[in-house]
C-alpha cells in the first residue's frame, strides 16, 4: 500500500473516517510522527540546496512547460499577468501602519500589502508560462520594493514588538502569516529568475536575498525569536493554524534559495518539529475547532508543507501512511452542509468552496476516496458539469505552482465526470461523489456532531470556550434544508484590532446570546477553557440521534445552576425531519428570566402573525427562508420575542443579507426552579 503511495505520488505534488456515530474513539497517530520519518535513513540528507524547485522544468525549458500548462491554461495565466503590466506598487506610509494602534483599523495597511504581493506572484506566473521576457523588468521592479520594506510583517502582528507600536522598526524581525507569504513569493523569483534578472542589475537579487535573509532565514533559525514566533510551539505555547501555515510559506526560502546546507539541515529539522508540535496538539479525532473555513490555512495547508517536504526530497519524506491525517482532511466533507455552506462554529464563515484540487490531492495522498470525491464535488460549476481548476488570479506563488502542476493529473477525472453528466444527469452526478459521507459523524474530543436526515443537515456542538478562534456557543447548532441555513451561525466578522483583544467577547457574533444557545436565569455563556459542557453524550440508531449535554458549566457560578442538562434529537418522522430539543433544568435560586434563542436570516412570524394566508396560532413561531418554511413549537410557559439587528459588516452581510433576527423565548422572571423547555422543529 505504501509503496503503491509513493509511486503515485512521485508523479505529482501537492480522512475514510474511523470515527462515526456508533463507532469508538478515534486512534490517535504516534506522537512526534514526522520526527520519526525525518529520521528514516537517507531522508534528512536528501534535502539539498534548490531541491524544492527540482520539480518544475527551468524557467528557459519552454517545451517543458508547455507541455505542463497546455495552450489554454497557458493563457489564461499569461491574460492574469498582463493585467499587472502596468501596475503601480502600492507604498504604505508609516500612518497606514499607525492606524491599527489608533483606531484598529487592519485593511487600510493589509490591503496594498496583499495587492502587491498579489502582483508580483502573478507576474512570475506569467513569465514562467509565456518564457519571452515581458514581464521581467516588472518582476524585478516588485522585487526591489519588497527588498527594502521596512519588514514584511503586517502591523496588527508588529505590536508583539518591543514597545507595542504597529510600525515596523525595521531592526526587529520576526515571522508572522504574512512574512511568510511574501516569503514564498520572493524564494520563487529568486529561484527562477534570478539569471534574469541579474541581466538588468545584479544589486536587485542582491538586496532582495539580503531582505529574505532579515525577514525569514535568520529569525527562522534564531532561538531568541522563539517567544514572539509563537506559532512554533518550542516554548510550550498552544499552537493554532499559524503553525503550519508559516512552515509552508517559511520552508519554501530554505529549500530554493538558502546554499548552506548547515542552515538547510536545521531548518528542516525546526520545521518539522514545529509541525509535529501542531499535529500532537490537534484533537485525534481530527476535528479542527477553528471551524471549516480555516480548513485551507489549517490541515490543508499542513498537508501542502508534508507535500513539498516530499517532493523536494525526492519521496523519501514520506508522511502520508497517517490515519490522525486523513480524518484532519476528511472532517473538511463532513462539515459540508450542501450549497456551498459549511457548519461555521468559530471565526468561519458560513458560504465557502474550499479548494477543490488540494482536497482531491489530500484524498489521494492519504487514501481516502471521500476525500477525493469532495475535491471533485467542489470543483462543480452548479449548471452542468465540473470546472478545471486554473492557477490564473492566483495571489501566492507557491500554490499557483502547485495548482499548475496537479491540474494536469486529474484533467482526466473532470473530463470524465463532464462525460457522466451528459449520460446519467448533473444531479445525480454530484450526488455520487457524496455517497461515502456518513449519515451521522459524532467527534467526542472536539464534541461536534454531524447529522443529516432526507431534509436536513445539521450541525451540532459541546466543547469549550477557550478554543482557537473561539466563540461563546456551547450547546448551539446549526440548521440547514434544502442546501441553505435556515437557524444559522453568524459566522466571522470582519478582522480589527478588537477581534483579538480583551474586547473581543464585546462583538455580538462572539457572544452566546447570538447563537442557538440559551439564556440561564438571565446569565449568558462566559469565555475560557474552564467554561465548557459536561456528561456529553452522543447516540445514533436508525434514523435518530441524539446529542446530550449539560450546559452549567458554561456559565458563571453566579448563574446558580445547578444542572442545565439539553438534548437534541434529529430524527425522520411521518411528514418529514424532526428536531426535538429538550432543556431540562435545576436552578438553585431565581435571578432572572430564561430565554431559547433561535437565529436566523429567514422571514419570522409569530402568534397572530399572518403566513400564506393563515394566522399564526399560540406556542408556534415560523421561518420562511427561501423554498422553506420552518415550523418550532414552543410551550406555552414561554413567549416569544423578535429582535431584528440590522447588519453592516460586509464578511457577514454578503453571507446573510442586512439583517438578521433573534427569536427569544422567555420564562417568567419567577419560573420554577426546576422544570423543562421542550421545543420542536419541523418543515412544513
């Protein structure tokens, strides 16, 4: 099996799940496991100086590539790049980088920061596909304004600095995402275009490699940068998707451009225990609590790093025997809600397409045949057929190169899928490739579960709230019918100086009080690691299951809860889906009203309300969204509520339109100190 892997995987670059409803535990992998594979013999020896690049043809091998992009791809890329021809590099004054410090403000810095890094990649992505030399005076010119940057770090990571200020000292260097990513652009052009270059003037490659050697090789290799790079988990810090995201833009200076093979040897040596540090930290059950849409910058982007560790040692680092691995990979289909929404727990948004060929590759470096048939269902056009992914518009150098490079291995797979479309119907087809996901999937460390009915999927969870990118929502789901969200997570704001602050719980989208989690004796959920669900349980038989929880560890002491036990049960009845959600309680005195929250992005009427020409009757509250109408009935020991919140963020209002609404409903102030909420949602 594994030699079959490596065949296959010498021919180009770059979970089935162990964990389902009725099954046990995940197995968890060895700890330190690339350790152990760096260690085999002959692997730490086989990376050399450029060996990275060996896997592309030379930038004047034009027949090779050529013969690698195809007329059509080849100009396509060639199309993105003249757009840049004329571009103008973006200077960022020393205000762009003060306005995070003053007013929180990111993008007013981050934006030009992205727009030329995004020009320079895809002005090298053009060269390599034309090979005539236009674009070189141009790659040369976003060289040399890289070269003399002040640093490449953005100004909301600069505050770790001495002194806190978001400006750029320029003697103080250490890596962030975005170091990295400008890493990865300038390593490229570097070792691709450096002869040419040197043609116009040698000073450029040469202040360039020098900025490379200040922003990335020395701080990289400098144990005293270790407490600022925390995201390299060497001090015993907690470790997030930073981890490999900056070992796969960081590595890529060492294995093309560094010439000292001392400082190769131990970067590499660095990096993959810095990864192995991430992977030993990620729950076993390979459940990412950052939430889906972090996918690609999280498990995604640490398989790409395992991929071009393998390829730039020729295959012997060979990672991909793995099952922890897989199921990170395979959690990205599980979360798949359909049309094009993910369960966005955490700082995710709730309407993505992950990348389509990185998942295809994963599955197939990792053996997972779910896998691969996700890559392909998220490659899906929504008319008639499937697209061929395209590394034209790419913004990141490396990943462009990597998209050049698979595309031409699975053309094939989308060419034949096109061709089963024709035959057996575009519906059908699609649903094919998710045949292998499972009814229900229950994740017992992370505490999420997955359930889908012939109506529904939903999405549930327990867990913390001290979890990487965390928001306040123990005992909160989510629900989707007919491939859209009907009771919805808000999902991600939009990044400033306040999302990672002590401020942050002040955003409405972090706070309990805005997800499908109630209010207890007048107390919403509190943040931390210590505030968490307890004796979570989760059961499927047929077509029911069941999540069990109690939810008073989630809220202050203050609270005075004595138990706060919530069951959510899924299930297919005579007319269609059911959700049945019970909160049985035990308070041991009486502070405040308690409230179900329900929110949702959907039309709500309530009692006395009319609907399709109908008045909406006592205990009964409806959602009208789309094609579907929701129905949740209440006990008549509540009343209800609606508070519509007008939106202005445009990460939230391009998912959920200019408003969204919180249906409450609440208990009397004086409500028994022990009793049960019953609430059950239909689709009428």
């Amino acid at each position: 099996m594994l030699k079959h892997k490596i065949v296959f995987l010498s021919l180009f670059t770059g979970l089935v799940m162990l964990l389902t409803s009725s099954e046990a535990s995940a197995q968890s992998s060895p700890r330190k496991f690339m350790q152990g594979v760096l260690s085999q013999p002959g692997v730490a020896e086989s990376f050399t100086p450029g060996c990275l690049g060996k896997k592309y043809p030379a930038y004047k091998d034009r027949a090779a590539w050529d013969k690698v992009l195809g007329k059509e791809e080849a100009a396509k890329i060639i199309a993105s790049g003249e757009d840049y021809l004329d571009y103008e590099w973006k200077y960022i004054p020393a205000s762009s980088y003060l306005e995070f410090n003053k007013s929180g403000n990111r993008t007013i810095m981050e934006n030009p920061y992205s727009a030329n890094r995004t020009a320079l990649s895809r002005l090298l992505l053009a060269e390599l596909a034309e090979g005539k030399g236009r674009f070189i005076p141009k790659i040369a010119d976003g060289m040399y304004y890289f070269a003399f940057m002040p640093a490449w770090i953005i100004a909301a990571h600069i505050v770790r600095q001495p002194g806190g200020s978001s400006l750029p000292s320029g003697d103080y260097h250490f890596i962030d995402l975005f170091d990295g990513e400008a890493c990865s652009v300038i390593s490229w052009c570097l070792y691709f275009m450096k002869e040419e270059v040197d043609k116009i003037d040698p000073f450029i490659c040469r202040a360039t490699r020098r900025a490379l050697n200040d922003n990335i090789i020395n701080p990289f290799l400098d144990p005293d940068k270790e407490p600022q790079q925390w995201w390299m988990g060497f001090r015993g810090e907690g470790v997030n998707n930073w981890n490999p995201w900056c070992n796969y833009n960081v590595i890529q200076a060492f294995l093309l451009v560094e010439e000292d093979q001392a400082k190769i040897n131990e970067a590499v040596a660095r990096s993959v225990r810095s990864v192995d540090i991430y992977i030993d930290q990620f729950p076993d059950d390979g459940a990412c609590d950052e939430g889906p849409s972090y996918f690609t910058v999280a498990a995604g982007i640490m398989f790409r790093w395992m991929q071009e560790m393998y390829d730039a040692s020729g295959g012997k680092f060979n990672p991909f025997d793995n099952d922890k691995i897989r199921r990170m990979g395979e959690y990205e289909s599980r979360a798949d809600m359909g049309g094009g929404f993910m369960a966005n727990f955490a700082d995710a948004r709730a309407r993505m397409n992950p990348g389509g060929l990185s998942l295809w590759n994963y599955g197939k470096a990792m053996g997972s045949p779910e896998l691969v048939n996700y890559g392909l269902y998220c490659m899906r056009n929504g008319k008639d057929g499937f697209n061929i992914p395209t590394a034209a518009g790419s913004g990141n150098a490396g990943g462009g190169l990597e998209t050049i490079w698979n595309r031409a291995l699975m053309v094939k797979e989308i060419e034949a899928l096109n061709e089963r479309c024709k035959k057996e119907g575009y519906e059908n087809v699609v649903a094919s490739l998710r045949k292998d996901v499972p009814s229900n999937t229950w994740y017992d460390q992370t505490e999420v579960a997955f359930m889908h009915t012939s109506d529904w999927s939903i999405a549930a969870k327990g867990g913390h709230n001290g979890e990487s990118h965390n928001h306040n929502d123990i005992g909160s789901f989510i629900l989707s019918a007919g491939g859209h969200p009907v009771l919805i997570d808000v999902g991600q704001p939009t990044y400033t100086r306040q999302t990672f602050s002590s401020e942050r719980y002040q955003i409405f989208a972090m706070q309990s009080g805005w997800h499908n989690a109630p209010v207890i004796n007048g107390f919403e959920q509190k943040e931390g690691k210590q505030y968490k669900a307890s004796d979570i349980s989760f059961s499927s038989k047929g077509s029911a299951s069941t999540l069990s929880m109690d939810l008073k560890g989630a809220y202050l002491p203050d609270a005075s809860c004595n138990s706060w036990k919530r069951s959510i049960n899924v299930s297919e009845g005579k007319k269609g889906s059911v959700m049945t959600i019970t909160d049985t309680y035990s308070l041991s005195k009486r502070l405040g009203a308690d409230e179900e929250h329900f929110i949702t992005a959907g039309d709500v009427f309530i009692p006395g309300d009319v609907f399709d020409g109908q008045t909406i009757a006592e205990g009964m509250v409806l959602i009208h969204d789309g094609n579907t109408v929701l129905q949740i009935a209440y006990p008549k020991t509540l009343s209800v509520t609606v508070e519509e919140k007008p939106l202005d963020d445009r990460n939230i209002t391009t998912v959920w339109g200019d408003q969204i609404s919180r249906i409450m409903l609440k208990s009397s102030a004086n409500a028994p100190l022990k009793g049960s909420y019953k609430i059950t949602i239909t689709q009428r």
